[in-house]
C-alpha cells in the first residue's frame, strides 16, 4: 500500500474519483484550450460573433458567407451558426490550415440551431445539484465539436489584452494532452468508475490548471507577456513539424515536457536556440549537461541522499548508523554520497562512521544499546520492501530500537506496508510538501475549486509553483534568469526552489529537500 507525495488531511482523501462535473469540466478546459486562436486572445472569452446576413446558393445547396474576423475560431463560428466544426471543414478544406481575418467560410444553411438544440437535450446529463451547472450544456457535444487531427500539433496562445506593450514576455508549455485521445473518453463511464481518464490527459489538463492559475495571478501583479501551450503527445513527425513553428524561436522560457522521451528533442531546441528551459519532472541531472539554458526543478536521488546525509549525521551522532547496501549497480552513487557526506561530519563529532551492510552481514552490526539508524537508499520496490520487512521482525523479536531512512520514491511503492512503517518511525526525503493549514495554501485550494470543481493534485500544485516562481523571475531578470537561480529561494505551496549549478558549463539543479517522518499512519514534514 503506497502514499502519494502531499499529505492530505482527512478532509482531503486520495483514491478519489473524478465525478461527473469534474472531468467533465476538465474536458471542457482541454477543449477550450485547443479553441483558442494562435497568437490571439488571453484567458477571456472569444468575441461575440453575428451571424452573417449574407446567403448564397453553391451548387443547388444555400451557404452563410461568413467572414471571418480576428480572434474567431472553428468552434466559436460553428456555435454560433449551431453547426460543428467537422461540417464547416468539410464545406472549407482550406480552413484546417488554421483562420485568418478576412478568409470566407461557406457554411450550410439549414434548421441547425433548432437541430443543435434538440440534441443538447437528448445529451443532458444530472449532476450533483450542489455543484455549478457548466457554461456548455453537454460534454458530448464539445467533444463531437473538436477535431483533434485538427489540433493535435498547434500552439495556441494566451494573453492578457492588455499585454500588447513592446516587453512583452514568451513562454512556451509543452504538455501531454494527447487531444487524438479525445473521443475515446467515455465520461459517463469515468464518473461511474468504470474506466479511468488517460493518465498522459489527468497529467497533463492538471499541470495546465496550476499554471493557468499562476499566469492569472501574476498577470494581476502586472505581469506582461503571453503563454503558448502546445500538446506533445504526437509522433515523430507531428514533432519536427512542431519544432518548426516560427514563433518557438521567440520563447524566453520553455517549460516541460513533463517526460525524458519528450523534454529531449525540446532541450536540443532550446540549446540551440539559447532559450531557457526548465524541466518540471525528470530527476536525472544528464539533462544539465554543457547547457548553462537547462535547469531542473525535481531533486535527483543523488541530492536526496545527501541531505538525508546531512540530516542524519546532524541529528543523529553518537547512534548506530547502518548503510544498506542493496548490491544493485544502480544504488552505488547513493551509497557513496552518502558515506562521502555524512562520515566527515560524524569524525568531525568524534562519533563510529558510518557501517555498510548487507542482508547477511545486518543482524552482526546491530546494537541493544542505542538506536539504530538505518538508511536503504534506494528506489528499487523489492529490495526497499523486504529490508523493511526484515527490520520490523527484527523489531517485534528483539525489540531493538531501530529509525529508518528512505527516499521519496518510498511514498509510491505499493508493497509497503503502512503499519511497518509507523512502527520502524520511517523517514523520507521529499521535494514536494502541502501544508494543508497554511493560510496561502487554503486560500489557493478554495480558489481551485471554485474554478475547476475538484480537488487540487500534486499536478496542480507543481503547474503552479514552477510556472509562478519562473515567469516571476523572467520579468526581473529577462535573459539572465538562470543566473539568478542560485540567489532566489523560494517557498511555493509545493516545491522549495533552492538552486545550485552542477558545474560551471551546465545547468541548474534544484536542491529544496525536506524530510518527512512517518507518524499516526501520515508523512509529517520535520525539515
């Protein structure tokens, strides 16, 4: 049984499901997203369209000539004339090349409004009554107005309309919307259970939410400039062809993708380019590598380690420190930097260095005398789940005292059980933390739920905090915004932002560790 990353209060339950205003709501956001106009409106709503007076007869059939105007969309021209966007490309070929003002639409003139209208009927769906009633009338209905082959590769920009001013400030957000996914989503299945919401679409409409949120906050600071999102869940050629849109060379920032596979041609980009860009997810430190543009706002388990070193060695000398080596190739960098970090401090208290055992060798170095601490560093589910196992016997057998110390991947291993846990007072380092009783958190999560009718995920949170605390520094420093990473800590309602660069010609790693202590059955964050 696992734990994810925040620790929620009770008020808060994980496992939950998404009920019907929820993702429905969040389909709405997506479609809305991919709506939009390029390089066109902000957060606020498209113009009012007129519907045209103008009528011709095209081969025996009546056609709207409807001329297009800025900031009007496929979708925002097919509600007002009640048709949907695959009929007016039908009519229009050309128009799935994307609008431009003054481009003629023939759109058919029949009873479609009347049409459309008896349809949104047979489609309505209940909800809940305590919750809002959503501005468009059927989720099935947007769906069945999107084409995502359409969509699946453009940009799509937001905006402040006041932000036209000559500094103004671009940035890109790669996610994973996956739009060609769009019509499988069955919602009524999803809020029955039934089926779940494509975990690339969760992501990726999550992150969003949070950075949306940040873009309005900071837009009423003053903030001026716009953000482009672009969906990369496409293949190899959908991404050359996105790599080749003209305005990306503009981007002062890039932020995600969200995955290795997809941050890497992205980074390539952005080097090449000399555009900044931070990854929000990935946590091996190569992506730093001789790019002084590159940083990374997930800790690598390597700086874990260490701080759970510093901690340790701090806080516990004097103590029976025990290293668990788990023979695994992959776990050497943790086991040294973790002797490198902590046995100098522990000489330095005149304390016993650290000991490194194995799963024979861990019963001959145990004390009855003092506690033991003892630290598994590593990530690999089997090993962490038995060396717990084996510690909690060794407990119930000879009631030792015994303090365990793991990393934050501990908090997604399934295997775990939570009472072995509780009773061997497990530590964790972790880079993300909610303080569910602070003030600015409260305020955010009531505010999240009046917009988006669901609880906020650590998705969220990171949208927020990585989009707030860059785009902040972006407006103060421009250019040299990675420089001034070192200098700017910062608190956000997740992430800690304390940077380091890795070496002079690579990037930035951030190294706001904590570490959580595993107590009455939660996470409670103790550093």
């Amino acid at each position: 049984m696992g734990m994810k990353t925040e620790a929620h209060p009770k008020s808060f339950p994980k496992g939950r499901t998404f009920n019907f205003v929820s993702v429905s709501f969040r389909i709405r956001v997506l479609l809305l997203i991919f709506s939009l106009p390029l390089g066109g409106l902000g957060w606020a709503q498209s113009p009012t369209i007129k519907k045209s007076d103008k009528i011709e007869t095209v081969d025996g059939k009546k056609f709207y000539i409807h001329s297009v105007e800025k900031g009007q969309t496929l979708y925002s021209i097919a509600k007002t004339y009640g048709t949907t966007v695959d009929i007016i490309l039908a009519n229009n070929p050309d128009a799935i090349d994307g609008l431009q003002p003054n481009d003629k639409l023939k759109i058919p003139f029949i009873a479609a409004a009347e049409n459309a209208k008896k349809e949104i009927a047979k489609s309505q769906t209940s909800v809940d009554a305590k919750a809002k009633p959503l501005p468009f009338d059927s989720v099935k209905i947007q769906k069945a107005a999107i084409d995502p082959k359409l969509l699946s590769v453009e940009a799509v920009s937001f905006s402040a309309d006041s932000f036209s001013t000559d500094n103004n400030i671009n940035v890109a957000l790669f996610l994973p919307l996956s739009l060609n996914k769009i019509d499988l989503i069955d919602v009524q299945k999803i809020s029955n259970d039934h089926e779940k919401l494509p975990d690339d679409i969760k992501t990726g409409l999550e992150f969003y939410e949070g950075a949306k949120m940040a873009f309005d906050s900071l837009r009423k600071q003053g903030f001026k400039g716009k953000m482009f999102v672009y969906d990369v869940n496409v293949d190899s050629a959908g991404m050359v062809k996105l790599l080749k849109k003209p305005e990306l060379k503009e981007m002062d920032l890039i932020i995600g993708p969200l995955t290795g596979k997809k941050f890497d041609p992205i980074l390539k980009y952005a080097k090449a380019n000399n555009i900044n860009i931070v990854s929000p997810s990935i946590m091996n430190n190569n992506i730093l590598l001789g790019n002084t543009n590159a940083s990374k706002a997930t800790p690598s388990y390597v700086t874990q380690v260490n701080e759970i070193a510093k901690y340790v060695s701090e806080k516990y000398a004097g103590q029976n420190i025990l290293l668990f080596n788990s023979a695994n190739p992959k776990d050497k960098p943790y086991l040294n930097i973790f002797k490198n970090t902590a046995n100098p401090e522990l000489v330095k208290l005149k304390s016993d260095t650290v000991k490194e055992v194995t799963f024979s060798t861990l019963n001959n170095f145990f004390s009855q005398s003092k506690p033991n601490i003892v630290v598994i560093p590593s990530a690999n589910p089997s090993f962490v789940s038995e060396a717990v196992n084996r510690l909690y016997l060794r407990k119930q057998e000879k009631k030792d005292s015994i303090i365990v110390f793991g990393i934050s991947s501990w908090q997604d291993i399934e295997t775990l059980d939570f009472g072995y846990l509780n009773t061997l007072h497990a530590h964790v380092s972790s880079f993300t933390f909610v303080d569910y009783k602070n003030e600015k958190t409260k305020r955010f999560i009531k505010k999240y739920r009046d917009e988006f009718r669901t609880e906020p995920t650590s998705h969220v949170f990171s949208g927020f905090d990585i989009t707030y605390y860059y785009i902040g520094l972006l407006q103060k420093y421009g250019n040299r915004l990675n420089k001034s990473l070192p200098s700017q800590k910062q608190k956000g309602i997740q992430h800690e932002f304390s940077f380091y660069q890795i070496d002079p010609a690579s990037g930035y790693e951030n190294r706001g560790v904590g570490i959580m202590k595993f107590e009455n059955y939660t996470y409670t964050r103790i550093r």
